[in-house]
C-alpha cells in the first residue's frame, strides 16, 4: 500500500465526540495506527488510556492515537535490578521523590537529546496536556535527585506517566548523571506496587526496559488488565500527594519550589 492510500484509510476523530476506532483493525490493517486527529483534552487522553491507546506524533505532524498488537509492560513482581544497581541503590547518595517536580521532568524529557532520535515528540502542547492529567491527579512523575560538586542538590533525573486505577501508564524518563532514571525507576516500580498496582505499561520493547523485567505480550491479555484494573482505587487515599520516597543523604531538597505539596 502506498503512502498515501495508507493515511486516506486512517479515520480521522472528531473534536465533538471521545469515541475511537476499532483497535484490532487498526492492528492488523494500519501497524497499531487507531486514528488521527481530535484533541489533547484530559477527558481524551483518559478515554484513550483506558483502551490502551497512547498519542505519538512529531511536532511537524497530526495528533496520531496508537495500539500495538503487542505490548511492552513490566509486572512489578518481575522486576529485575542488577548487581552494579543494586549496590549504588544502597550506597549511593541520592533521594528520590513523587510528584516534587512534574514540569520539570517532562521538560527535560522532551529536552534530553536520545541516541537515534533528532529532535522530541513532547511538544509544549503534549507537555500541557500531561500537566493538565497531573494537575487533576492522573499522571505522576518521580524524581531523582543528587548532590553537584558545589554541595548544591540538583534534579538527576526522573520519569513520568499516566496513573488510572491501579494502571501505571510510562511514558517518558531521562537522566543527566549515572544510574539517575534508574534509582527513579526502581523505586517507581516499588511505590506503585505497594499502592496496589499490578501492571506498568511501557508501550514498545527498549533494550533498557528488557533489562528490567519488562516483556511483551499480546494485546488481548493487556487488554483484560486494562478491564480489570483500571475501575479499581489505589491502596491508600492520598497516594498522589508530593513526598519523599527515599533519602540515601541528598535531603534537604529545594524548598523554593511551586509544585511541593502538590
């Protein structure tokens, strides 16, 4: 199929409506490309989410909604930390947090440069539309942090998502210093498990998500997760609150910062 036939056969979504295609046709006609168009509203993304659709697209292009066939996640049971991890998660100084720094985690994700990839698909209007799910408690990020040369604490990295009953949906990590998204990472894996959640999406295979745990399967066993665990609640009430998760010798974190009890 040319081109051209390929996008004049993608339906195009309405602004009126939250409704989405077929996804199994989407699947075995269009590469897991659902459809294209509508808007970046929270109550979309919800919808998508809640179907295992996911919005990817570069700047240049239209808001395009995706669902492979087959899905990367990571059961937090199954999670794998390395022996070299391992030891700098004991001895290494750091804190890692949740929700401390939203804006800035998403910004530097759309602003780390990544092997392979020239330039970001996190445009300012993608980064206002996560803030927007954060800011009615829908997407999380955890951060962590370290000590510079100067003594002064710095944001090392950190990673962000969409949170929907007891459904962790990654999105995007970064990290300016050794192992940084890592320590985020494990210890994102443990807090989400603790609150009761059974399943972290992690959309498409990555070597580096392999390597802790993450494995695929078909889209209609995540698609019975989805079912059952997205109308569930979270184990405690005040889950999503700004807090400290670990402290290994960073704390005190900057005081002056907006986002702090969130």
């Amino acid at each position: 199929m040319s081109q051209p036939e390929y996008r004049l056969r993608v339906p195009v979504l309405s602004r009126n409506n939250l409704d989405f295609p077929d996804i199994e046709t989407a699947q075995q006609q269009r590469d897991g490309l659902v459809a294209v168009g509508g808007d970046l509203s929270p109550a979309r993304i919800q919808a998508a989410y809640r179907q295992g659709i996911f919005p990817w697209y570069s700047p240049d292009e239209p808001i395009m909604w995706w669902s492979f066939a087959q899905r990367m996640v990571l059961f937090p049971a199954e999670l794998k930390v390395s022996r070299s991890l391992a030891k700098n998660l004991r001895n290494k100084p750091y804190a890692v947090t949740m929700n401390y720094a939203f804006r800035q985690v998403i910004a530097n994700c759309a602003q780390t440069p990544r092997p392979g990839q020239n330039g970001t698909w996190l445009s300012a209007e993608m980064q206002q539309a996560y803030y927007s799910l954060h800011q009615q408690q829908y997407a999380c990020s955890f951060e962590c942090w370290y000590r510079d040369t100067d003594g002064n604490t710095i944001l090392a990295g950190g990673l962000y998502g969409v949170l929907i009953g007891q459904i962790f949906y990654g999105e995007s990590m970064f990290a300016h210093a050794s192992d940084a998204s890592k320590i985020a990472f494990v210890h994102a894996v443990h807090y989400l498990q603790q609150q009761g959640v059974p399943l972290i999406d992690c959309q498409v295979y990555t070597d580096y998500l392999a390597s802790f745990g993450a494995r695929k399967i078909p889209y209609a066993e995540f698609a019975a997760c989805l079912h059952e665990f997205n109308p569930r609640s979270l184990a405690q009430p005040d889950s999503f609150k700004s807090q400290i998760l670990a402290d290994n010798g960073v704390i005190p974190l900057p005081r002056d910062n907006p986002e702090l009890n969130y």
